[in-house]
C-alpha cells in the first residue's frame, strides 16, 4: 500500500473530506510524529506500536566499493516496535502453527 | 527512555488544529476517528502482508523470521521459537536524516 492508496481509503471513509483535506490530514499525522521523533521524543500509539529514538555508537565501519577503513560518527535513528495487536495480527497469519510463548 | 511521550491525545489534537483551519471542520471526535482509520488501514495491510510505503516518512515491512533456538532467559533452558512474521520500521532517508541531525542533550543509552 501506497501513501496515495492509503488516503484514497480514507477519503472513501470521510466523505465530508474533499480529497484535499484528507491528504492535508495525513500530512499532519506523519508531521506530526517525525517533529517528535526529532525532538528525541517519543510516539505511543497503544494497540498500533510506538516509535522512538535510538542511539547508535560510534563505530568504524568500510567502504564498501574501495574497502576503506572510515569511521562512522554515533548518531540517533528513528525506531518502530510494534504494539501487542499489531504483532499478533500480523503472525496470526503466520506460516505454521499458533506461537507459544 | 525519553521524557515526553506523544499519544493519540496529541496526534488528535494536531489533527483539530488544522481541521480548524481547513474548510471542512471536524470534530474532535471524528479526528479521532480520523487517526484509527489511518492505523487501521495500515494495520489491515500489514495483516494481509503487504508493505505500507508512506513516502517521506519510511515503510513498514512483514518479515517472515525462521524458528530458531531461543533462550528463557529466567531458566535458562533452550525452547524451540516458532517461524513467526513480524513487522519492520525501515525509516525514510528524509526522516533519517531529520532524526539523526536532531540537537539532543546527552547522550542516552
């Protein structure tokens, strides 16, 4: 699924939303948490997941193409972990059997 | 791990502010509804298998994860962790960037 897939299913559900509006909706939805996110705040949506801001260390990785030692400054980097619902909705469907805990 | 969490109190509340602004008004309420149609819709995606590609903001992806042998970690004992499939964050370069770039106070972690 598409972003444009995504608001054509919405403005199917809001019918007093011209298409527009619900696209300036979304907008602001994904706005709204990447500003967070680069506040170093934190998004929690019970349910759905919560996206937050992890640490990576500084390390000294390669270049790939010429082999090159570089390093590679710490920095943060956004992070999703999926809410309880989410994550059985999506294994419910899972190949093989029911998971046991 | 942060001091200040974001939930759908505030996402609602933003969406209101510009709902105001816009020409057709919503509710509150209907913002909130607004919010869980967006997260249903992704969710019911997700379900089915499907990649969610929001562009600007990054992709949610179903992996498909082997069984492998885990560890109980008060035990200690081996136990069997079925296949199972799981969703994945891969965070747009823009958003990336955006987060990475962010002034923050100490380090963390």
């Amino acid at each position: 699924m598409l972003r444009s897939e995504l608001l054509t299913h919405l403005h199917a559900q809001f019918p007093t939303l011209t298409l527009r509006a619900t696209e300036a909706m979304l907008d602001v939805l994904f706005a709204e948490i990447s500003a967070a996110l680069e506040r170093g705040e934190r998004v929690e949506l019970r349910g759905f997941g919560a996206f937050s801001v992890r640490q990576r260390k500084a390390r000294t990785g390669r270049n790939p193409r010429t082999g090159e030692i570089v390093s590679v400054d710490q920095k943060c980097v956004p992070f999703f972990k999926p809410g309880k619902d989410l994550r059985e909705r999506v294994n419910r469907a899972a190949p093989g059997e029911e998971h046991a805990r | 791990m942060t001091e200040t969490t974001i939930t759908r109190v505030e996402l609602v509340e933003a969406l209101l502010a510009s709902a105001e602004t816009g020409r057709s008004k919503l509710s509150r309420q209907e913002c909130a509804r607004f919010l869980e149609a967006a997260l249903e819709s992704i969710s019911q995606t997700l379900a089915a298998g499907d990649v969610v590609k929001l562009s600007r903001f990054g992709n949610f992806v179903v992996r498909a994860k082997r069984q492998r042998v885990g560890r109980n970690p008060k035990t200690g004992k081996a136990v069997a962790i079925t296949p199972r499939r799981v969703v994945t964050f891969r965070p747009s370069p823009m958003l990336r960037q955006q987060v990475g770039a962010a002034p923050r106070g100490q380090k963390r972690l």
